[in-house]
C-alpha cells in the first residue's frame, strides 16, 4: 500500500515536523484514507499518553540546595580574591602592623586558595582514575574486539585522523612481552579520547590519551584503585592515562615508552 | 560531523554562575527525570544530574548565547551517561539491537499483530493505562528510550535531538519510529507489556 502514509511521515506529523507542503499533502490523504486517519491519532494519542507517563520521576529536595551549595563553591575556588587595604594607620608603627597583617592576611588566603584548589585538583584527578579503570573494566567484560584492530601503529595512529581533535605518537621498539592489540574511541571526563589496547604478557591495559585542557588535566602520577594500577603522565598537550593489573614495573616500561615519542608531535 | 565543540570549554574563563543557575535550575526536573529513566536507580541518577551540573558549570563559557541550552546540558547529561557504568553497559547493547533490527536506517515496520487489530475505543483504554505504558517504556532499548524522552516528555525538535545525540536526522526519525512500534506492540500484546528480564543485556555482556 505505498500510497498510505508511511510511518515516518506520520511520526513527523506526531511531532509537529512536517513542512507546510508535507503537512497538506498528508491532510489531503487523511481526508481519503480510515486506515492512515486511524493510525495517525493513534500516533497522536502515544505521543501525548508517553509525555505524561514519561514525567514519573521527580528530583529529591535536597538535590536542588546541594547544587545550588556546588555552585557556590565553584564560583569561591574560580574567584581571584582580592586583598583587603588595611584601613589608614595614624603611625609608622600602625602601617608596619597593617603591613604585617595584610602579609599574614595575603598568606593565608594564598595558602587556603591553593589548598582549595588542591583539593579540587585532587578530587578531579580521582574521577579521572576512577572513570579510567571503569572503562577498562568495561574493556575487559565487553570482550567485544576493537574498533581498530592491528599491532601496527602506523595503522593504529592514522584511524584516528578525523575521529579526534589531536594527534600523538606510538612507539615503534616496545618493552619485551608487550604487544599493541588496537585501539578504540571513547570519551573520558566528558572529553574524546583514544583508548590504545595493549597487552603485556596476558595482562591488558588500556591507555587512554586525551587533549589537555585546564580543568580536566591529570594531577596523578600513579594510583591504585580497585586492584588496577594507573600510571599517567602529560605532556604540554596530552594527558595519558593507563591502566592494568600488571606489575606496575613493567606497566611503567610501556608509559616511558609511550612518553619518549611524544615530542614533535603534530597539533 | 562536528568534531570540535568541545574544545571552546578549553577556554573557559570561570562560571558564571548566576546565568547559569537561573537556565540550568529550572530544567533540574526534567534531567533528574531523564537521568533516573536512563540510570534506573535514584541514586545513579542523582549522580548523573550533579556530574552534568558541573561539567555545564565549568563549561559554561563554551555554551553560545541565544542557542538551545536545553539541547546542550541534554547532551552534556547523555556523553556523561554514556561514560558511566550503566551507560557503558548501554552502549554494548547497541550494536546488537540494530543487527537484530536490520540497522538504524532501514525503514521501522509495525510489528503485524500492531496493526488494524484494534479499534479506537480499545487504543484509548490502551493508552488511559499510565502503569502499562511506564511499563512498556521500561522494555525500550537505551537508545529507544531516550529519544522517546526526548522527543515526548522533553519536547526538543528533530534538529536538537540529533544535536543531543550526536546522530543523523534520519537515525532520529527511525530511531523514533522503532520505539513507537515498540510501544505500541508492547501495549496492544494480549498478555500485556512484560517488565525487561535483563536478556537484551545478559546477551550482550
């Protein structure tokens, strides 16, 4: 029955995206066609039936204070804070007091903005390895092959031309026992990153390279979590991340490896 | 295929965080809704909803004046989805799905026992049953179910849920199209819609 209405232009019509033209050739038809009428309020009905039923989940209360108090402390730890002028001192001792107050004043309110930040840094870099090791659990369960799959780095490297906004190096002579298996794309702290698969022995890791960005930049060397290890370094450019629960030795064999071909890359 | 936007977070200059809160809080409802549809847990969604809060904070600089901010925290929400647990085991469900459907683009048929089955009234009683049609929602594939959300409950246009999803139009339209049908099967089966057992995961894991 190629002259009823088919099913995406009736969704279209659902949704209210039909041209004008569309919407008066389809009218045309509706006027003529039960079986198309039928189908079209139905359609209408479902659409209107799943809003209502789609709104079933209402946010707790305490979620809206908690950010708007996350919003708060944002806009405390990204403000540069000013030093306050000491109100006017009749003597040269009341200025040196002033002075050594504001010193005293300055110092602290350096001392607990950076030690803010810290703190912000600290609890980034831990999501970072956090959602790092949950990828490469996920790698490891999935069991589904690679996008790319080559031991070849001068086919690994290039596939990611066009899929990722910057580019870096593979190296060539890598430690003994360790293997490049292929690579994936995939995003990390909401960013794109290239996800190179190795394996080292029958141990696999996962290194994750992304673009370094200001707030997103990795403050870890090496941590542990959930038995997986996480070497990282950066560079001026790239953030590396890798995974395995291979021996860290020789999981930092294959990140020295990665590191010393990174200079020169192209950006 | 947009490659870069992304990089204008690079630049941000520090929240601004009275803009933001006066466009992101009003729409706290909505993504908790959605989170908690995707997530399928309170405490998941909650999670999700206060990462997206602070990913759109810290990038609000990139979010360009006078554009859907509705369509840009949608799409900071699902990437960040994507990327946790639940999402990634969402994701491996993909691939599968559309193998068993003949891909995104082919053309979404009606299941037979859909079609001309009922009458009017009987679509009516069918769709008065909010229960059953939660239920049948339930049954979506992660990837039927947010474009149903979005479209239905959220209301975005074509155009802003591709731009959500990072997809074509048409894979929006058939992916539309799918979930309708799916529905609609589901509501119309004689033995009603049926809660999600865990198949569709378990036989992709």
């Amino acid at each position: 029955m190629s002259d009823h209405l088919s099913d995406g232009l009736l969704n279209a019509l659902a949704d209210g995206e039909l041209s004008a033209e569309q919407l008066a050739a389809a009218n045309e038809h509706l006027s003529q066609c039960a079986s198309c009428t039928s189908n079209a309020l139905f359609q209408s009905l479902l659409k209107s039936a799943t809003a209502k039923a789609g709104q079933r989940y209402a946010p707790p209360a305490q979620l809206h204070d908690r950010l708007a108090q996350l919003a708060k402390q944002e806009t405390t730890s990204s403000n540069v804070r000013g030093a306050r002028r000491p109100a006017g001192a009749l003597s040269i001792a009341g200025w040196a007091i002033a002075a050594a107050l504001l010193l005293a004043c300055g110092g602290i309110l350096v001392f607990e903005r950076n030690a803010h930040q810290d703190a912000v840094a600290s609890s980034e870099s831990a999501a970072l390895v956090t959602e790092a090791c949950d990828q490469h659990i996920a790698t490891l369960a999935g069991n589904a092959p690679p996008q790319v799959i080559s031991t070849d780095r001068h086919t690994v490297k290039p596939w990611f031309q066009g899929k990722i906004p910057f580019s870096f190096n593979l190296p060539e002579n890598l430690p003994a026992d360790t293997r490049l298996e292929g690579a994936d794309l995939t995003y990390l702290h909401n960013q794109p990153a290239a996800l190179l698969l190795y394996s080292i022995g029958k141990h696999r890791v996962s290194v994750f390279v992304l673009q370094r960005t200001i707030a997103g930049s990795v403050d870890v060397v090496s941590a542990e979590h959930a038995g997986f290890h996480v070497t990282a370094f950066s560079t001026a450019e790239l953030d590396v991340l890798a995974v395995s629960d291979v021996d860290p030795v020789r999981l930092s064999g294959l990140v020295n490896a990665i590191e010393q071909v990174q200079d020169g890359v192209r950006h | 295929m947009t490659l870069l936007p992304w990089k204008r977070a690079i630049r941000s200059s520090g929240p601004q965080t009275s803009a933001f809160e006066d466009l992101a809080m009003p729409l706290l409802p909505s993504l908790y809704n959605v989170a908690f549809w995707l997530s399928r847990n309170a405490t998941d969604a909650e999670d999700l909803v206060q990462e997206t809060f602070l990913k759109a904070l810290r990038g609000f600089s990139s979010f360009e004046p006078g554009s859907n901010f509705k369509a840009w925290i949608f799409r900071i929400l699902r990437n960040t989805f994507l990327t946790s647990r639940s999402g990634l085991a969402a994701q491996r469900t993909v691939a599968l799905e559309d193998e068993l459907s003949g891909g995104e683009d082919g053309p979404a048929h009606y299941p037979e026992a859909a079609i001309d089955r009922q009458t009017p009234e009987m679509n009516l009683m069918l769709l008065s049953d909010r229960a059953a049609l939660q239920t049948a929602m339930e049954t979506l594939t992660p990837p039927l179910l947010e474009v149903i959300l979005l479209a239905d409950v959220e209301e975005l246009k074509y155009r802003e849920i591709a731009a959500v999803l990072d997809v074509p139009i048409g894979t929006v339209m058939s992916r539309i199209a799918r979930a309708r049908a799916a529905l609609r099967a589901a509501l119309q089966s004689p033995t009603g819609p049926s809660k999600p057992t865990g198949t569709s995961r378990e036989v992709r894991a």
